[in-house]
C-alpha cells in the first residue's frame, strides 16, 4: 500500500548515510538517527534522542536540562 504523508524534520537533526524516513514520521530538533537506521512509519523521535537500527528504536534519550542554566 502506497501512503503519501508528510515528514516533519526538525532544526539542527542528523541523518546518518542510507537511513530511511517513512511516511508520517516526525523527528525533533537535535535528535539523530544513525546511519542505515530505518525508521518506520509514523514514528515519533522526540528532540535530542538518539535512534538507530531495523526497525529503528532509541538507544539513547535526550539530556536533562539543567537546573539554573542559562
């Protein structure tokens, strides 16, 4: 079944070599998605997560913000 949905791409997002982005997926800002990761449809990939592998999963969840930072 052919699905046309829209990929959503957030700022600063690095997509490793070979790896596919299906249809409805959304990455947020910073994340990365590892070279020949495949991400399925409608997946959800929040900011600054790192996922990776077939099918892709995250393998590391986005740093805590700092307390007091500024």
């Amino acid at each position: 079944k052919l699905e046309f949905k829209a990929v959503v791409i957030g700022d600063g997002v690095t997509i490793g070599a070979t790896a596919v982005v299906m249809a409805g997926a959304r990455i947020g800002d910073h994340a990365i998605v590892s070279a020949g990761a495949v991400v399925t449809k409608d997946t959800l990939i929040g900011a600054g997560e790192t996922w990776g592998g077939v099918p892709a999963r995250k393998l590391k969840s986005a740093p805590a913000a700092r307390v007091g930072s500024a």
